[in-house]
C-alpha cells in the first residue's frame, strides 16, 4: 500500500506540472489562491477519471522493475567476479563445478530453511554443482550473530558443520541459540567469540550487502546461476531446469 501511495504522489505531482504554464518562471508566479484552483482541478479531474491515475501507476511500476532488471543484469557482468570468485564466501559442492549456483541467506529466515533440503537434495545428486554461499543477514540483530559466528567459524574449519546445524534449528535463532549450537558442533567458542568481532567479518558482511544491493536481491533467500537472479524460495524442479539452462550456455 505505501509503495502504491508513494506512486500517486509522483503521478499527482506530475500532473499538477503538466498543468503548469511551460515557463518556470510563469509557474512560481502562482499565487496561492491560483495554485489551490489548480490543485482542485486537479482533485476533481482525479476524483471523475480514477483510471488515469491507475494508468500512470502502472506505468511507473512496469519503468521501476524494468530498471531494476536492467541494473541487476548489468551488475551480473561487472560483479562476476565477486560473485562467483570471492575467497571469502564458502563454497560447497564440487570446487571445480561446471555451474555455479549462488546463494543469498538469513539463518532466521523461514524460508531459507524451507529451501534447505532442497539445496542439499541438489548438491547431494549433481556431482558438477557447484555451491557459494553468501551470508546476508537481513532480518535483525540476532541474524547478523549468527552470521558472524558462521564466518568466524570458518577459521575453525566448521563452517559447513555449523551452518547445517544451525539451518536445522527449530524454533527462534537468538545469541544464546548461536552458541549452542556453536558448542555443539565442536567449536572452541572462545576463539570464536573473538573472531567474530574481527573487522574481516564485517569487510564480508558489507561485501555481501553491497553486492545484493547491486543485483537488486533485497529479501531471502536470493539465488543465483547462470544469468538468472531469483528472489524467494524455490522448488527443486525449477532449480534443476534453471542450472540445466545454465549448462547450455
């Protein structure tokens, strides 16, 4: 609903200028019983012809997303790299897959875990997958913990250990949750306490963010591979056609 609103005030604003005699100058003359008739012409003409207003809403709407697509394919060119390529994300699968398949994930994220199997049931029957894993934290505090202890994790060779335990989880993720769980899986937590708060996790914390922000994936999960960015959880079917594809290419 806000989004919708903010869009009618652009569209309200763009016809109250259409309105407007073409000189700037001319338009900041109005005075302010001038501009209150214009802006009940405005109303009334709104108010009798609705389906204008929807029609620039439309309109809008289609330009945003057609501009978000376009950034999100460019940044796949020039954000290859980071990508695919960045030696700070854990991979899994084959190191040396002929697809990469990419991941954007919040441990609190209900549906990252509901795509969870999926993505082991994947990587447990196609021996040329390969798997990146970005940590993208997004809902929270108590995500970017846990995002944190699995990057510090890492360090103690556990990194795989920690995050399937830690997607396995039911029930609430909070700091003490974390820590269990770390304990659990045979971390010294200690060192991994210290380790999380080392600036290197918070270079790959904003290294992820930034590079989600460029390939306009804004929620969780977010995959990617191939060409193909898709936000939100999906089934294994389509994730088997989407690497498929990508193999022909």
């Amino acid at each position: 609903m806000s989004f919708r609103m903010g869009w009618a005030a652009a569209a309200l604003t763009a016809l109250w200028l259409a309105l407007l005699p073409a000189s700037p100058a001319r338009a900041a003359g109005f005075s302010p019983e001038q501009r209150k008739e214009i802006e009940g012409i405005i109303h009334d003409y709104l108010t009798n012809n609705p389906d204008v207003l929807l029609d620039v809403l439309q309109a809008a709407e289609d330009k945003m997303k057609a501009d978000s697509r376009v950034k999100a394919e460019t940044a796949l060119g020039t954000r290859r790299k980071d990508l695919l390529e960045d030696p700070d994300s854990p991979i899994a699968g084959n190191p040396q897959g002929d697809v990469s398949l990419v991941e954007f994930f919040d441990y609190r994220c209900p549906y990252c875990k509901q795509v969870q199997p999926v993505v082991e049931k994947l990587l447990g029957e196609d021996r040329q997958l390969r798997f990146v894993y970005k940590e993208f934290p997004v809902l929270g505090a108590d995500s970017v913990v846990a995002s944190r202890a699995a990057l510090a994790a890492r360090k103690q060779g556990k990194y795989d250990a920690f995050h399937k335990a830690l997607m396995a989880l039911k029930g609430q993720i909070d700091e003490a949750a974390v820590y269990k769980v770390a304990g659990s899986v045979g971390l010294d937590l200690d060192r991994l306490k210290k380790d999380m708060a080392a600036p290197d996790i918070d270079r790959m914390l904003k290294a992820n963010a930034d590079l989600a922000d460029a390939l306009d994936i804004h929620g969780t999960p977010g995959f990617v591979v191939g060409n193909e960015i898709v936000p939100g959880a999906i089934d294994l079917k389509s994730l088997k056609a989407l690497i498929a594809d990508a193999r022909k290419k």
